[in-house]
C-alpha cells in the first residue's frame, strides 16, 4: 500500500480543519482562559485534599496538584477518542459533505483518520496549555520528566483509544444519535480510570476493573514519566498493556466499522440525519 | 472504455421499512421488503445523454445513488465503465463524477478556491494538477472570479456551479446528475442545460446520466430517455421515438400517454 497518498489526503484533511478554525480565533482565546480556570480549580481543590493513604500513593517529590493536573489533562485524549470519528461523521452529515466525500477516491477509513488529525493536534496544543498554566502560576515543576518516554506512551495511548473511538463511530453510523458506547466508556474510564485518584483507593473489584481499560495505563506511565522521570523499564508495562488494547481494538473496531458501513449502504441510511 | 458507459442489468433494490422508537435499534438487520427498483435494464453509450424521468418514487435518485456506490444494490448488477459499482467501487469512483441538485455539501467557512482543493486531494490531484484544473472549470463555468469568496456567501445558482466544479476535477468520463437544475431560476437554468450539452456532452465526450423532473429540459439535453414507474422501467427510447411511438407532439405528452396507459394495470390486485 502507497502510504504517501494517503497522508497528502490527510494533510488535506488537517488544513481543511484549520482554515475553518482560523474563522473562530475567538474560541482559541476563551479555551486558552478557560483552561486557567479549570488549572486554578484544581489547584485550590489540592490544597484542601489530605490524605496519609493518598500522599503515600502519590510519586515522590510530587503532590496532589501535579497529580490531578497530569490526569485531567491526559484523560481529555481519550474523550476526543471517543468522539473525534462519530462527531466528523455527524458533521459531514449535517453539512451534507459526507455524501460528496464517498464519491471521492477516498475510502472512508481515510475520511475517518483524516477527520481526527486537527481534533488530535488541537488537543495537543490544549495539554501544553494546562501544564504552562501550571507551571507559570500554581507551582508544577516537571523537572525531572522524561519526555521522551511521555511522547511513546501518548502515541501508545492515541492508538488504543483510537480502536474504542472507531467502535464508538460505528455505532454512530448504524443508529445516528445516542451513543450510549461512548458513554460508559467515558463513564467508567473517568470512575476507575484513575484521572483524579490513584486506583488503589477503589474497592478490589472496581481496581480489577480498572485493569481492564486502557486509560489506567495510560494514566500510570503518563504520570511516572512526567512526574516521577521513570526510565524505559518502569515505563514498559504501562507501554505494553497499550499496545496490547491497540493490537486487539484496531482490527476488531475495522472489523465492525466496516460490517456497520455496509450495512448502511444496504439499508440505505449511510447519508440520513 | 470498452462496452457501454454504464450498464444496468436486472438491478433491484428493495429497503427495510422505517422503524421507530426502540425498534429502530433493529432497523441495520431488518429485512429489505419495500421495493424501489424491480429488475432495471438498460445501458448508456459513450458520449451519450441520457434522462431519467417519472414520479417521485419512481426509482430515479435511488439508481442515480447506486450508481454513485452510495447504495448496494439488493440483486442485478450495474457497472460504471466496465466496474461492477458494488465490489469495484474505488475503480468506478474514479471514472464518474456526482452531483445532485440540492447540493449544499460545502464547508461555508471556507472559500471556493479551498473547498474545491480540498475536494480535488481527495481526488487524488496534485496540487499543481489541482490549481490548473480549478482555473480551468471555473473559467468554463463562468466562476472565476468568485473563487476567493467564502462558500457560505453565494447565491444557489452558483452553489450549483460550484457542485459541477466539483464533480468535474478529476476529469470524469462519466457524469451522474440529480435534477441539475433545481431550485434553479429559469435564466439560470437554461445556462446551465446550454453549458451541459454544449461544453461537456458535445465538447468535452462526456457521456451523462441524469434524473429531472423538467421534461423541456429533458428534450433539449437528452439523446434517449429512460422512464421509470414503481420501479421498473416503462420506456428507453429518444424524445423523438417516444413521441412517435405514442403520437404525440411533445414529450411531455408522450410521457402523460405511456402513465395513462399503465394506470388500468396499476389498479390491478
């Protein structure tokens, strides 16, 4: 397969994305202040939160604010995950370009990575935002962070989630509304996940839960390399388990994304709002 | 392109009924049952124009749609330059362009000149290909002077152009049209019949596909027309055949003649 093809598409994809953006510079400015807000939130929220069970759990040399921080911050690439692909499909649909675009020569596989480019980088560009905030006025100091070893376990992470997020836009094309998909994924991840406390303060059941999703892992090595600079070793189970939930939720959200698409060119409701 | 541009055998669709409330949750694996096309043939020559006329619900949009690999047809086959639409998709897609008259699939933030960029990457054009291709169809649809203007700012008329554009980019040998010129007005209109079969049909070889309810425009543009009813189709003649085998002067009362004579079957149990 000629690769260089389909990233000029999705380049296409990514600048479509940004013109548009480019329209509403406004919106940048308020998200940029309302992450402040949601920084400044968190940070007078730790102050008051002690725990000898939670300082104990906590890396050392770090406190509750970096802790919350680095999770709130990195279970947002899960949410756009889950609703990247079903909202560039609810999109192309009310636009009406989502017919336009199956007449091209470009699959809707490609249609779906391309649409998630600019959600993705956006995001990014939002995740440096919160932690200059934190930085600049609330006191985190990731000195010691091993960012090498942040940037594998995001990518990691971005295609685990990516495989829940294909799933979640299967859903979306055979029934339109509601995705109730989406909602316990993002209901349990934020429950069990560990984004605003260690999984060990859950009950036994709830942590074998927790073992069971990605986000947990994607949590944990985030945090030991950002917070506590873990080195390769300590960061490989976390890396492993990610790329395990990829291995298996990316043929398999394929699988039914293509079952699902099929199915609404038979049913004919491929372009319906 | 050996054989004909597009060949139509035996084609049926039929689609599940609509469903509500919770049983709508079914409505991906229920059983097709209402019928909208039963066991269409025909086929369109190279460089041909060809109509596709009846009622609503004749059957028109949704043979326009598989054509366009938008919909899988239930039986039959139909090939788009020697594809079959269903398993060769991709290859036909790249022989036909699409565009229906109700067109509004364009990002209004953007500007004409971005969005048919954006549309000819997708159509696997480089991007030098693209800017000499943009220049080109929009000198010839008379939009060149408004490509830098915001989609959202334009008037209906050149929404229309601007769809044809799109459908245009990557050369296609094959045009599928939806009612073109509607909710066009009549000036507009007749513009845009005169571009279709003098700049495309007759000067650029393109052979064209197209459903309309405008049984004069029919006549102007169209070398044979194919009238569907419940669908199934009733007649594949030429304007002029079709109103000789009828008696009638004009087409529109040909087609009103073949209806007339169908109704007594229709009413039939």
């Amino acid at each position: 397969m000629n690769l260089a093809p389909v990233l000029r598409k999705v380049a296409a994809f990514f600048w479509r994305d940004f013109a548009i953006a480019r329209g509403y510079r406004g919106a940048f400015l308020l998200e940029t202040l309302e992450a402040l807000f949601g920084v400044a939130t968190f940070y007078y929220l730790s102050r008051f939160v002690q725990s000898p069970e939670l300082n104990s759990e906590l890396p050392a040399g770090t406190n509750y604010f970096a802790f919350a921080l680095v999770g709130f911050a990195f279970f947002d690439y899960l949410s756009v995950s889950m609703s990247a692909f079903d909202s560039s499909l609810e999109e192309a649909r009310q636009n009406r370009t989502l017919e336009a675009l199956l007449v091209t020569q470009t699959p809707l596989p490609v249609i779906l990575a391309g649409s998630a480019v600019y959600p993705f980088v956006a995001l990014a560009i939002r995740t440096c935002v919160y932690l200059a905030w934190g930085a600049l006025l609330f006191g985190f100091r990731p000195h010691s962070a091993n960012w090498l070893g942040a940037a594998v376990i995001l990518a990691a992470s971005i295609l685990a989630f990516a495989g829940l997020g294909v799933l979640s836009a299967s859903y979306s094309i055979l029934f339109k509304r509601g995705n109730p998909a989406k909602w316990v994924v993002l209901g349990v991840s934020g429950l069990v996940g560990g984004m605003m406390y260690p999984i060990s303060v859950l009950p036994a059941p709830l942590q074998m839960l927790a073992r069971l999703i990605p986000v947990t892992y994607s949590l944990e090595g985030m945090r030991a390399a950002l917070l506590a600079g873990a080195g390769w070793r300590e960061l490989f189970p976390s890396i492993f388990a990610l790329l395990v939930f990829a291995a298996v939720l990316i043929p398999l959200s394929f699988g039914v994304f293509g079952w699902a698409l099929r199915r609404t060119k038979i049913t004919g409701t491929l372009t319906h709002i | 392109m050996p054989g004909p541009a597009i060949s139509v055998i035996a084609l049926e669709k039929y689609f599940p009924p609509a469903l509500t409330g919770w049983r709508a949750l079914l409505q991906p694996i229920s059983r097709a049952t209402e019928k909208a096309l039963a066991g269409v043939s025909f086929t369109v020559k190279e460089n041909e124009a060809v109509a596709l006329i009846g009622a609503n619900g004749a059957g028109k949009s949704t043979l326009l749609r598989i054509l366009a690999t938008l919909i899988i047809p239930t039986r039959g086959q139909a090939t788009v330059g020697g594809f079959d639409v269903e398993h060769e998709s991709a290859a036909a897609r790249r022989l036909f362009g699409y565009h229906t008259g109700g067109d509004e699939g364009f990002y209004g933030r953007l500007s004409a000149r971005e969005n048919l960029g954006f549309f000819a990457a997708m159509n696997n054009l480089s991007r030098s290909d693209a800017r000499t291709q943009i220049a080109s169809i929009a000198g010839t649809l008379g939009i060149q002077n408004d490509l830098s203007r915001q989609v959202r700012t334009f008037s209906t008329g050149m929404m229309h152009r601007l769809g044809l554009a799109r459908a245009l980019l990557h050369r296609p040998a094959i045009l599928l049209l939806d009612e073109p010129t509607r909710s066009l007005d009549p000036i507009a209109a007749s513009e845009f019949r005169r571009l279709l079969k003098d700049d495309l049909v007759r000067g650029r070889g393109t052979t064209l596909l197209f459903a309309s309810h405008t049984l004069s425009e029919v006549e102007e543009i169209a070398d044979r027309v194919v009238l569907l009813e419940g669908g199934r189709v009733i007649a594949c003649e030429s304007p002029r055949e079709l109103c000789a085998s009828t008696r009638t002067a004009t087409l529109e009362a040909a087609v009103s003649t073949l209806l007339a004579h169908l109704a007594p079957v229709r009413r039939q149990p």
